[in-house]
C-alpha cells in the first residue's frame, strides 16, 4: 500500500468511485450501529452479576466497624470502601470520601463548591473572581469540558504529547496566569488517546509553579484498573508525588466503579490531602447526611479487595481485547501506509484515537451517519466542541456485538477513505 498523498488525480478519482460503490452497498443495509459513548456491552455488566445476590435478606448489614448501612450516617464513606480505593489510587483510607454511583457528579460538585466557596487556601470563591480558566489537554473528554461550560470557565487548549499533556505549555501558561485555576487529566488510558502519563509528567505536574495559590489538578482516574494487556501501564502515584514536591493539596483525585460493575449503579471515590478533605467533608455535612452505604457493601463484599478487583477485570479485558484488536486490524489493513490517518494502539481504557487528514473530521462522522453508523461528533474531544484541526474521530469498540463493530468499522473506513480522495483531489485542483 502506497501513499495516497504521492498519488495522482486520476488514481484518486479511480479510488474514490471504488470506495464509493462499496459505500453505498453499506448504506442499503439501512444499518443502526451506535458507538458514541464507551460503554460496557451486556456481557461485561453481566460479570457482576453475582454482586446482586451478595446481601442476603436476614443476613449481616453492617460493616466492619458496627455501622448499620441501612441507617443514617457515614458521611464519606463505609472503612471497606475506602480503604479498597484507597489501593486503587494508592492513597491512605483517611484521603478518601466515597460518594454515590459517578465521579463526574463528584467532579462537578467539586467545581461547583469551588465555585461558590473557594477550595482550600482560596482567597475567594472562584466565582466571585473576574475570570476563571482552566487547562483542558486535547484531545480530552468530552465532559469535562461540558462541566467547565456550564459554570463559565474559560477553556484553554494544551497539545497532548505520547507521554501526556505538553508540559511546556502547561508550565508556562500555569506560571503567568493566576486566572487559571486547574487542569483536566486523566492520567492512564487517557480519554481518547489512551495514553498514560510518564513519571516525568507526574512530576513537573505536581512541582511546577503556579501563579494561583489555590490551582488544582483534577486527576480522573478513570482508567486505573482497565487494562486490555498482561503488561499493563505504570502510573506513578500523584498525590504522594505532590506530597513529595511540596504542594500537597495540588491535587483532587477521581475514580469509579462504573466500568467494573455497573455503569449506573456503581460506586466513586475522590481522594486529597488531609487538608482539602476536612474541608470538603464539612461542606458535604450540609449537603448530605450520606451517600448509599448498601451498595458500598455488596461492591466491597463482591471484590473483596485489589485481588479480586484485578481477576474481574481480566475477565473484562477477555472480552474487550478482541474489539480492540479488530478494530486495529482493520484499521491497519486498510488505512495503514496511506498517509490519509493515524491512531493510537492503547494499552488500556476504552477508547481508539482517530486521526484524519486536517479538515476532514466531521464530512467522515456526518457521513458515517448516513450509512446508520453514529460516532462521537467530530470536535467533541475538545474544548467548545471545536477541533482547530477537524481531524480527531473517537472510537469506542465496547458496546457493539463483534458482527456490529466489524460492520461499522469498514463504514468509517470507507468514509475516511473517501473523505480523503476528494480531499486530496481538491488540492489537486487548486
């Protein structure tokens, strides 16, 4: 396979109208193939299915310190809930408050609190400052950004490097700007790249010098334990890397059972210092008398701790590694040595990072949706929903049968093969 940029306008127009005919075989199947959101297949929430018989009627209701967890009370969280994501953080028991069933809700309550009251050592609430912006490394997910619309946050692009967010720009730009109060990352199996930050990332992140006495880093660790290899990724642990550097409130850190058990009825976590978490405890004291201490205990019953966290999700990856190889293969066979796409082999997570040539993003997703095939909007890995170089395409290969993700990735192929013909053709021309 040679590179279709070398190519001339008569082998372009030849395969355009190739590809084209195939397109349309496509599109008479009047095919209904959803992949817009990573989310777990049937059969991988069916592994935990066993969760549901694990509190018997008449059986033991309390955890292991006494508490009745069909009472009142524990307001951050059951010891054996926190002390399982503390492992899967690698923090202390004692810097964990569990919350409900989505680290995006604790993410956006935190933002939210941030915004009306400040977070520890804040000199004001952030909302009664002239500007507020954060450090949004693109591509990135989608829901961040939305969170960072919702209350105003001026939104500030960082290029995403193989090892993580360009520290260069971060550092700069943290340095000058005491308006900036934050940055997004999510540190393993990166959303959508899948890319896991290095040692060296972790470090000048936690050490770097910011002009905001009161900047945070919120670390989405969504990914920790989704791994789709026996040799997975290292991440090196952040809060104790920014204990180490001197700033240990820096860091507010996310995480969730919803891709390990059930998407809509799992468990979250967050985890800071000592200092950030006495003082967010005290504001959840108002705002809740406790989160559901049930289904903490049927989680932490069912796991039992990092052992059985780490066999259920080889099993997950058992049925994930497959799509992901599909999806790679087909990608390699038919757009590799092209020059018309690039695409990330990730080691974990949920996601493939597409790359067209610049302008052709959203003319492939719109017409990707016209065979029946819906993807992720083109633009929605960055902030505004705009990609400055229309060419990122998200994929996400979990949800759909095997037959279905074949059929839908021969679709985007073709789009982007076709796409890039006219592309290329109208460069051509001009």
């Amino acid at each position: 396979m040679t590179d279709w940029r070398t190519w001339g306008s008569e082998q372009l127009t030849t395969i355009a109208q190739e590809k084209q005919a195939a397109y349309d075989e496509y599109k008479s199947r009047k095919l209904k193939l959803d992949m817009s959101r990573g989310k777990p297949c049937p059969e991988q929430l069916d592994l935990s299915g066993g969760m549901l018989d694990v509190l018997k009627p008449g059986g033991r209701l309390t955890t292991e310190d006494g508490t009745d967890t069909r009472n009142y009370g524990g307001l951050d969280g059951i010891p054996e809930a926190k002390r399982l994501f503390a492992d899967i953080l690698e923090v202390k028991p004692e810097e964990v408050i569990i919350g409900g069933s989505s680290s995006l809700t604790m993410m956006h309550d935190t933002i939210a609190r941030a915004m009306l009251h400040g977070v520890y050592g804040s000199p004001a609430p952030w909302a009664k400052l002239p500007k507020v912006k954060f450090l949004c490394p693109s591509p990135g997910y989608d829901r961040h950004f939305a969170i960072c619309e919702l209350f105003g946050i001026e939104m500030i692009i960082v290029d995403m490097l193989p090892d993580g967010p360009d520290m260069d720009q971060v550092e700069k730009l943290a340095a000058e700007d005491e308006a900036i109060k934050g940055i997004w990352c999510v540190p393993k199996y990166s959303n959508p790249d899948g890319i896991t930050y290095s040692d060296e990332v972790v470090d000048r992140l936690a050490g770097m010098s910011a002009k905001a006495a009161d900047f945070r880093i919120f670390w989405d660790n969504a990914y920790a334990v989704h791994h789709l290899t026996d040799t997975p990724d290292r991440l090196k642990p952040m809060l104790a890397a920014c204990k180490a550097a001197g700033h240990p409130d820096r860091v507010f850190l996310f995480s969730s059972t919803s891709k390990i058990s059930f998407s809509g009825a799992g468990v979250a976590a967050m985890a800071a210092s000592a200092a950030n978490i006495s003082f967010i405890r005290r504001q959840l004291s108002v705002q809740t008398i406790g989160p559901d201490k049930l289904n903490q205990l049927r989680h932490v019953r069912f796991f039992g701790g990092m052992d059985g966290i780490r066999s259920h999700m080889a099993k997950h990856a058992d049925i994930l590694r497959p799509k992901f190889d599909a999806v790679l293969g087909l990608l390699a066979s038919e757009l590799g040595d092209t020059g018309i796409a690039s695409w990330n082999e990730p080691n974990g997570g949920y996601f493939i990072s597409l790359n067209t040539l610049d302008g052709c993003a959203k003319e492939v997703v719109a017409m990707a949706a016209e065979a029946g095939v819906t993807l992720t909007q083109a633009g929605a890995t960055f902030p505004y929903g705009t990609d400055p170089r229309d060419r990122n395409i998200r994929i996400a290969p979990s949800y759909p049968s095997p037959e279905e993700l074949q059929a839908a990735i021969r679709v985007l192929i073709l789009c982007v093969q076709i796409v890039s013909a006219r592309k290329l053709l109208s460069a051509r021309e001009a």
